[in-house]
C-alpha cells in the first residue's frame, strides 16, 4: 500500500478535537480544581485525603487533554 499523499487527499480536520476535547479537558481542570480546594479545606470546613489525591489528578489528567488537543501536529 502506498503512502498517504496529504496533497491528494488533504489533511484531517482538527474541529473535533477541538469541539470534543477542549470542553472535556476544560471541565477536568474545574473539577480538579475545586475538589483540591474542598480536600484542603479551603472552600467548606471539613479537610478530606481522599479528595487531595483525586483532585489534583483530574486537574492533571485536565491539562495533559487541553494539550493534546491544542499541540501543532506535525
């Protein structure tokens, strides 16, 4: 099977990753965030460990997509 030509056949469009991904990785990073701040105790009054491992994971897990999505392939 031969290469893919892009000039023949164009390249992929990037709207989906954008339309898709940005919003999912926009709401990871708000969740993220304020679970973190809940578990810390600085919105509300109770401190809570579970919710200090999970947040900052979602918030990361948040970042990683918003980069994928928005990186300049090559």
């Amino acid at each position: 099977m031969p290469p893919v030509d892009d000039s023949r056949y164009g390249r992929p469009s990037r709207w989906p990753a954008f339309a898709i991904g940005l919003p999912i990785a926009l709401f990871l990073v708000v969740a993220g965030g304020y679970l973190s701040l809940v578990s810390w105790a600085v919105i509300g009054d109770e401190e809570s460990k579970g919710l200090s491992v999970l947040g900052p994971i979602l918030a990361g897990f948040g970042v990683a997509l918003g980069w994928v999505c928005v990186r300049p392939r090559p």
